[in-house]
C-alpha cells in the first residue's frame, strides 16, 4: 500500500467485514512499527498516548492540531498500514473547524479520523445536539471532497463526561450516521447490552473501545454482538507507563532492579522497532 488512496481503500474495506478488526493505537512512530510488526492491519493515533508523552492532561484541550497532526504524521511515514486519527473535537467549536481539520488531516496522510462532541470544558462538556450534528456534517462534507475516501468517524462522549443516557447517546449516533458519517463510536459504554444496543440500532460500522466490559471480551464476542472495529484508546500506552512506574517505584523505593530484570532484552527491542 504505497498511496494515500491505496490505504485509504483497504482501511475502507476492512470496515466491509467480514467480522470485525482490531485498530491498534500508535503514539509514535517507534510503538507504530511494532504494532505493524506483529501483524495489525491498521493504526490509530491516541490523543492520550500523545498528550501523556508531552506530559499533559488528555481532553482538556492542552494539545494542538498542529501537534496532533505532526504525530499523525510520524506514524503514517513509519509503517505501510493505513492510519486514522483521534482528532478529539476538531480542534474548535465551529463546524468550519472540524471541516479545516479532516482537510488537514488527509494533507498529512491520513486516511481516516474521528470527530467527537465533547467540548473539552468542565462548564458544558457535550455540545448541544443541533450543533455536534453541524459539525459532523461539514466533517463528513470535507471528507467527500477529498480525492479518496477518507473513512469519517463520529463520537457521542455522553458516557465519559458524566451523561450516562444511552437514548441520547443513540439519538446522537443515528444523527451522525444521517449527517455523513462513515463509522460510529460510543466509548465508555456501561455494559455489553449497551453495546448490542447501540450497534442494533445504527446501518453504520461500529467501533467499540475496548475497556471496561469489553476488554473481557473476545475481538470475536464483541464481533457478534455487532462490533465491526475494536480501537485500544489509551489502553496500551497505560499498560506502558504501568510498566514503568513499577519498576521505578521498585527502584526508588527499594533500590533494588528486579522488574526490570523481566523485560525484553536490549536487541529484542531493537529488532521490534527496526
């Protein structure tokens, strides 16, 4: 896959089934080539992978599109897979500004990207209804014009920020779906019914996080309950600094090495990333 058409071709298709797929979340180009290498088929960017390794808070604005696009950028020239973007909300409130972002991410590389209705402000944390359905309809308009089919992902984050209505979280799918958009996402979703309800109720590929009830389910469960992609969100570069805060607890503490004794070698590693 040489071109931005050809990725964004097969991306599209993977959506197509059968089945569902797993979208591994990259959050540089070194954790790119080694999900690459171990045979996922595509990549995601993670806004919390990336605010958490400039040392910031995740949504709450604090990164920039400009940053978010230069990671995009590394992980895309790192690996032949195709890549879609966590593009938080479009880095605006306006809908020009989710349809300047989806232009601005196919400049970068990428082939696909979502867009989500959380403010990233404590005093309204979810846009109003009529104005998240804008936004994902001039995203979905910017992605139409691009030259290849950009895959359009649109998030209702009514479970992450203290909404726990599922009605308004599907009202809000099926509006996204008619406004334009290609894939469908509700992280945070309480329970495995939740899900089934949510994917019974939308004509649109889902994509469910796998956290919470789901990450004790199989890629194949999650599939029958009407998962058609599975992304990692944060999952994996938490697991990572997991590693790393014990093992430096234990050295702090202790003064002793042992939970490093356990990782990889030094040429394992090299071999992953090379």
């Amino acid at each position: 896959m040489s071109t931005q058409r050809d990725r964004a071709e097969a991306f599209a298709q993977l959506h197509r089934g059968p089945g569902a797929f797993v979208l591994a979340n990259a959050w540089d180009a070194g954790t790119a080539r080694l999900l690459a290498g171990l045979g996922f088929s595509a990549l995601a960017t993670t806004s919390a992978g990336l605010a958490f390794a400039l040392g910031r808070a995740d949504a709450a604005n604090q990164v920039s599109r400009d940053e978010t696009l230069a990671n995009a950028e590394a992980i895309i020239a790192a690996t032949p897979l195709p890549v879609s973007a966590d593009l938080e909300n479009g880095f605006g409130d306006r809908p020009e500004d989710t349809a300047e972002t989806i232009r601005r991410a196919a400049a970068v590389g990428l082939v696909g990207g979502s867009i989500e209705d959380a403010t990233g402000r404590e005093d309204e944390r979810v846009y109003d209804f009529g104005l998240a359905v804008e936004r994902i309809a001039a995203a979905a308009e910017a992605a139409r014009a691009l030259p290849f089919p950009f895959t359009l992902t649109a998030r209702a984050e009514n479970f992450l920020n203290g909404r726990p209505d599922l009605d308004d979280t599907i009202r809000r799918l099926q509006a996204f779906a008619d406004a334009g958009a290609d894939v469908l996402y509700a992280p945070g979703l309480p329970d495995l019914d939740a899900i089934r309800a949510v994917c019974a109720s939308v004509d649109k590929p889902v994509n469910v996080l796998a956290a919470g009830p789901a990450a004790r389910c199989s890629v194949t469960k999650l599939g029958e309950l009407g998962a058609r992609r599975i992304s990692l969100g944060s999952a994996l570069p938490r697991a990572a600094l997991t590693a790393a805060v014990l093992a430096a607890q234990e050295i702090a503490e202790s003064g002793t090495f042992t939970l490093t004794t356990g990782a990889m070698s030094y040429a394992q590693a090299d071999d992953l990333i090379d």
